[in-house]
C-alpha cells in the first residue's frame, strides 16, 4: 500500500439551542425535558480541543430533576450524513484496490456514567473499489525492424475509475438508565467520527456528517424485577 491512515475526530459544537447545564439544588422536578440544535458537525482530520481521550464530545446536554428514585429514557434523534469517494489507477494489467469507510457512534452520559446499551453506530459504510485494466496506449505503439508492432509499456497511462457515493439519513435510538436517585441529573449525548482510508495507485476519501438533533429525556417508572440485558 502507498498509503493508509485512519483518523478519529470529535464533533465540534455548534447547537442554535443550548440549555443550561447548572446543577442548582433549587431546580424544579420535572417529567420530562427536551433539546432541539442545529448542531452542524463536519468531520475532519483534525482533533478537537473539545475531545475527549476516546475521541468523543459532547453535542447536546441537559438536566432534570428527578423528585424519588425513578427511571429515565432518553431518545436521541439525528441527522447523520456519509461521503466516501474512491479512484482507482490500473495499467498493465495490474489490479489497483482503494476503500474509505466513514462512521458516528453515538452515547449517552447520565452523570458520567454511560447509559444502557453503551455506543450506538448511527451510521457507518465502508466502500471499496478494485480495478484491472491494461492502460491507455494512445502514441505508446510503434513498429519495429521486422515490421512488428510494439507497445512501450513505460508509456502506458493509466485507466482510472471513480466512485462517489453521499447520503444523508435521520436516526434515532432510546438509550435506558435504571435506578436514577432523587437529584438533579445531568445528561450528555456525545458524539465520535472515525474515517479511514487506504490506497495503493488511486485516491481515497472519506467524510461524516452530523446536520440537525434532539434528545428528550423522559423519567419513568420501569416494571419492577425487569432487568436490561444487552445480547
């Protein structure tokens, strides 16, 4: 391979709508909250200075208060958008291989701690494109002494192929913490883009989006006995 990198960025912030996230004891209990942003992430090669260690920051956050022990939902709703785009180069019969493969995982944090089922893949494709041509021959044939036509293989150019695929998609997923205490709680959705691409003649190119979001936190009162158990 000529190259090969693979990157993980974090999102950048950029939400129209941010509620406050001050944990004051004089906050009202409440049922239910919600967050709507135009939250605008772009992925890029670049760390964020937002990031954490495992690539991932923070998007959207709220609290609520629970007033007794209760249990909460918390529904994420995002666009999430990919662009892959892959060039091949053959010549001589030689088989040229690139892929580019783009993901957003997506969690929930409830006081720092992570909300069942833990990192939801919102969108991910891994693209890849092989090509075995013979080359461009335009001025590489002469002939030679006996009459014979020759080919100049160092003058062959290159046959090249490219694939651009872009969509945009909207997601949504229920994230469950059981057995909140009575207390103010601060919930977090964070965000982590992971590209990677590889190549050996050709090009390879891969981008994450993030457009528009909302989380809803819910607090409800689960049947009693009922366990969460992740297959």
């Amino acid at each position: 391979m000529k190259k090969c990198f693979k990157y993980s960025v974090a999102a950048a912030l950029g939400l129209a709508i941010c509620l406050g996230t001050s944990l004051a004891q004089n906050k009202p209990a409440s049922k239910a909250t919600v967050q709507a942003g135009g939250i605008s992430v772009l992925g890029s090669p670049l760390e964020s200075s937002l990031a954490l260690s495992d690539g991932f920051s923070t998007i959207l956050s709220g609290s609520i208060k629970t007033a007794e022990q209760k249990d909460l939902i918390v529904g994420v709703s995002l666009e999430c958008g990919l662009s892959t785009r892959t060039l091949v180069r053959s010549k001589g019969g030689n088989k040229d291989t690139s892929s580019a493969e783009g993901a957003v995982e997506i969690r929930v944090l409830i006081d720092g701690v992570e909300a069942a089922p833990g990192t939801v893949t919102f969108c991910r494709r891994n693209q890849e494109m092989s090509a075995t041509f013979q080359g461009l021959i335009d001025g590489c044939l002469s002939v030679d002494e006996t009459g014979n036509v020759v080919l100049d293989d160092a003058c062959l150019a290159p046959e090249e192929v490219e694939l651009v695929l872009e969509t945009m998609s909207a997601n949504a997923f229920n994230f469950i913490f059981s057995d909140a205490s009575s207390d103010v709680h601060l919930i977090e959705v964070q965000a982590r883009i992971s590209l990677d691409s590889s190549v050996q003649e050709g090009e390879a190119e891969a981008r994450a989006t993030l457009g528009k979001g909302s989380m809803t936190v819910e607090e409800v009162r689960l049947a009693k006995g009922e366990e969460i158990e992740l297959q």
